[in-house]
C-alpha cells in the first residue's frame, strides 16, 4: 500500500495550468466542538492542488483547530465533536471507510514546535517508510536523501545521519521534521504555525522552502504572522472567533480586502 | 539628611531599622550548618554501617578462608562434625528467587506502566494508580504467609510433586511485590516522553500502537531498564517472603521445586537465635551480608548509570 504512494506521485503532471486548479480539500457547513465550547462555526471553505493557502487570524480564532482537523489529529483531544464534511479529493475525511492513518500518510503535518524523534537524523525520516512496511534499503536510502534535500537541510546533515537528531539547532529540527513528512511523498503539507519557535534566519530559510514545496505539494499554513502569510501564500483565509471572515486571493484579502474586519486585522488594528 | 529621612515611607523606615540594629539575615548563617549536620549524619551512618560489615567480615575471613568461602560448593554451618562455609548455594537460592520474581514482574509491570501511560484514560488511572500503590505498601511479611499458605498450596494442587518449600512460590511473590517498582519507574520514563514526539509520529500514518512500540518505548528505553534493574535488586535484597516460604536449605541444585535458602534468609535464621554471639556461624552473617550489600549495590548503580543517561534524552 505504502509503495502505491509513492508511485501515486510519478503519475501526477508536474505542471499545471495556474486557475482552476482541481480541489484538494473541500469542507462545508464544519461546525467542532470541545465541549461546549464552538470552536469552528459553519466553515466553507475550498482549498486547491499546489496552491499555498494561508490561514490567519488571531490567537483563539479556530485556525490550529481547523488544520488540525484537515488530518483529523484533533481526535487526540477528548470531547471533541464536529458536524459538516470535509472531503479529501472527494472522500470524507470522517468516514468509517476512511481510515484516519490512511488520511495521515496522503496528508502530512509540520507542527508549532519542531518535535523530531529522539532518534539519529536519519532514522528520523525513514520512520514513516518503516512504519508503512517499506523494507527495500535502496529505496529508504533513496527516499531519506531526498526528502532531506527537499528541505534544504541535507548539505548541512550529511555527513552526520547517525548523530542524535536533538543535536540539530532548532531551525535544523524544523527543517528535519518537514523532511519527515515528506519522506512518504504526500499529497498535502499542513503546517501549523511552523516558524513560530524559530529564529528570523531560519524562519526566512523555511519560507523559501515553502515557496519551492509548492511546485510538488498543496501547503496549508497557519500563520499569526500577516506578512508571511502575505510573502507565502497564494491564498489566504481570515479566521476570526471560529468563523471564516473572509477567504480569496491573497492579493486580494491584502489589498482589497471586502470585509471591514479584515481590513482591521491585517492593518493591525487588533489581534 | 535629616529633612530626607522624615520624609521617607513608614515601610522604608521600619526597612531602616531592620537593617541598622544587624539583626538581619542572623539566621541565614545557621541554617546551612544545621542541614549539614543532618546531611552528615546519614552519609555517617552508611560509612558506619559499610564499616562494620567490612571489619566483621574480616573477623570472618580469619576464620574460614576466603577461598573456601567462594569456591566451596556447600554451605552446612550447623555441621557439628565439619562445618563448610561455600557461597554459592546461598547466591544460587537468592538469583532462582529473582529470576522467577523477574520472569513474573518484568512482562506484567511493563504492561502496566504501557497501558497506564499510553491507553488508560484518566478515569481508570485515577483507580489503578492508588490500588498499585497499596501493593507496594503491605508489609512484605503478609505477603510472606500469602505465599505459604495461598500460592504454595495452589501451585502444589496442580502440581503435586512441587514440595511445600519451593522457589517457585516466594518467586512469583516477590515479582508481585516489586511490580509497582517497575511501573511506577516505568511510567515515568514513558510519561517524560513528549506528547508532541508521539504526535510526530501519529501524524505519518502510524497507528497508537505503532507509536508507542517504536517511538515511546524506545525514548523510555533506558528508564525502563532502570526501573527493571531496580525492582530486581529490590528482589535480591527481599527477606521475609523467602524466609517464610523458601525454606531453609542451602542448595546449589537449579531445581526450582524443593526447599532453599537465599542469603537474607540464612541471615535470619543466623540472628534469630540459632548462634551464639562470637561463633563462626555469627560472623558468617557479616560475610554473606557484604556479599549480599555488594550485589544490590552494583544494581543500584547500574540503573542509577542507565537512567542517567535517559535523562539527557530531552
């Protein structure tokens, strides 16, 4: 199963006429509690192939609620419940058939904070390809270098893939972490707020990262930073109090934006 | 200078007075002192103990030489007639104990310390934690007769050739009392293993028990062994369970269905009034004693080594 993942990615055109795009991830009328508590309220919202949508907003708005539930890793919180659909290029996410590891190896997740495993570097990224049965040294070999090159990290790390992977700096760990979840070839990269815990160095090298990524993945970053999600992002979409204000073209959420509230936000007026 | 004073806060003025009469910060001398006194009582007291036990244990050698005490295969102190002191009986009783007390406790703590720290919810820790915890405090004498008088009488039900004093029996017991050694120490490690390492790893595809086997665990490893090592030398150093249901019979035979006697329980035996005060059979127990202290001393500082290194995991 895990090798129809990779040979899935072979098949798909590199390039791509820029409009119209076909749609990655679909989600309608997504309502999620914890608790009592409303967390996302009636969500629409239609996310496209190797594009970058950002979604910002301020602290406590729904935006980690909302990616997190795009690989259902909110099932981790107790007391969560959620209403609406959220198809994956067509299936519903929240589907019995679905299962939710299936989810996690088509769409994988860069976190707030770098969280490598306490293992050597590469270990680290041929995790995932042991764990879906991989077994083939070549192909794992193959598969770690270069995912590691695909996040700009593995000139730095080659000559010490056997160290500790605690070794690396922080901004290294992120890097690593993004390589992690590239090593299956997955469809979509979520990242939740992946340059929060960095430094502006590593920040900048991440962001040049994402700008690369996109030509081969769809990318759905949060972001509390306006000026990332407006340098990044080919999207953008405004969460606030668990509402989608206001989702367009980033040009267009940044410059003309047609809600009041979002011109307050990214204006800086609040949040 | 004298306007400025006046016109200070009444706080700053009282804070005047506390620090011009020199009786601030007396007490801050004394209090280091005091606990270093005490800190230097109890690393005394352990010299003094270790001390004894060497020179008693050299009053021992002067007796029965230390070769024979560690090549001699018997141990018959009582023999009126010849007397031979050899180890290894005493050492064989005590690992057969720790080895049927670790086959028992190692598989079931660990299972434990998994399914507290990984899969219980809080609902079924907050029950299970308190019940492990009373294990570890019932006197050990009550597991003793436990034992002797429940486990050995069922063992021998279904296997009638095993005699009344056993190793099998005293061992699973003490697995059972060192259980909550093992898990408690156990679910630390593993609970000291970030959440967002396990998240890591679920959000690859892997599934619960994919993470913990070979994300969690592996992070946990070398608190887990420590914890192990610990409850083992808990095992070598356990006393009342061996001397109620072990029996008395120094053997060196690895036969786990008749009586035997490990080094704590000969110990006892000795000090219970079957030799008198200057006899060989008294500073014997000196001997078997630093024997047995080096044994559980080495253990201690080998899962004190490992779980060091654990800790610079994070």
């Amino acid at each position: 199963m895990a090798l129809a993942v990779v040979e899935r990615r072979v098949d798909n055109p590199v390039e791509q006429p820029s409009v119209e795009r076909p749609v990655v991830y679909n989600t309608s009328g997504c309502n999620l509690w914890y608790g009592d508590h409303h967390a996302l309220k009636n969500i629409n919202l239609e996310m496209r192939e190797k594009e970058v949508t950002a979604i910002i907003g301020p602290s406590g708005c729904g935006k980690s609620t909302y990616i997190k539930t795009l690989n259902r890793m909110i099932d981790l919180v107790p007391n969560v419940r959620t209403s609406g659909t959220i198809e994956y290029r067509g299936r519903d996410i929240f589907s019995k058939e679905f299962r939710v590891e299936e989810l996690r190896t088509r769409v994988g997740m860069v976190f707030q904070k770098p969280n490598p495993f306490p293992k050597s570097i590469f270990e680290n990224v041929a995790f995932s390809l042991r764990i879906h049965g991989i077994k083939n040294k070549k192909l794992v070999h193959e598969r770690v270098e270069k995912s590691l090159r695909q996040a700009a990290i593995w000139d730095e790390v080659k000559d010490r893939l056997h160290e500790n992977a605690y070794g690396l700096s922080g901004g290294q760990q992120q890097r690593l972490c993004i390589a992690r979840s590239l090593a299956l070839e997955p469809d979509v990269l979520l990242m939740d707020e992946p340059t929060s815990a960095l430094d502006p160095v590593s920040t900048l090298k991440v962001e040049e990262l994402v700008h690369e990524l996109k030509e081969k993945y769809s990318i759905i970053i949060v972001t509390h930073n306006m000026q990332q999600a407006a340098r990044i992002s080919d999207k953008t979409a405004f969460f606030l109090n668990g509402e989608v204000v206001e989702y367009d073209t980033t040009d267009k959420i940044f410059n003309r934006p047609s809600d009041s509230r979002t011109e307050d936000y990214i204006s800086g007026r609040f949040g | 200078m004298k306007t400025n004073e006046t016109e200070k806060s009444s706080i700053q003025s009282m804070l005047d007075k506390k620090y011009r009469d020199g009786r601030a910060g007396r007490g801050e001398k004394i209090i280091p002192v005091l606990l270093f006194l005490m800190a230097a009582v109890s690393v005394a007291t352990t010299i003094g103990i270790v001390l004894t036990l060497i020179i008693e244990t050299f009053s021992f050698f002067k007796q029965i030489p230390i070769t024979e005490f560690f090549t001699e295969t018997e141990w018959y102190p009582f023999s009126e007639t010849q007397a031979t002191y050899g180890i290894l009986p005493l050492i064989v009783g005590t690992l057969k104990i720790t080895l049927i007390a670790g086959v028992t406790a190692i598989p079931i703590g660990l299972a434990v310390a998994i399914y507290l720290s990984e899969y219980a919810s809080r609902r079924v820790t907050k029950v299970m934690k308190p019940v492990l915890e009373v294990l570890a405090g019932v006197p050990t004498i009550v597991y003793g007769f436990f034992a002797l008088t429940f486990v050995t009488p069922l063992i021998r039900s279904l296997f009638p050739s095993v005699e009344m004093f056993n190793a099998i029996s005293p061992g699973i017991v003490v697995g059972i009392m060192i259980i909550p050694t093992v898990v408690s120490l156990s679910v630390d490690a593993l609970s000291s293993v970030p959440t967002a390492v396990r998240q890591g790893s679920l959000a690859l595809g892997a599934t619960k028990w994919e993470t913990t086997w070979r994300v969690a665990i592996p992070a946990a490893l070398s608190g887990i062994i420590a914890s192990i090592v610990l409850a083992l030398s808990r095992a070598i150093g356990e006393t009342m369970i061996v001397s109620i249901a072990a029996g008395s019979t120094p053997t060196a035979s690895l036969e786990l269905t008749s009586s035997l006697q490990t080094m704590t329980s000969y110990i006892v035996q000795v000090t219970g009034g079957d030799a008198g005060y200057g006899t060989t059979i008294y500073y014997s127990i000196y001997a078997v004693g630093f024997t047995l202290f080096l044994f559980t001393l080495f253990m201690n500082m080998l899962a004190q080594r490992i779980s060091k290194r654990f800790r610079e995991a994070y």
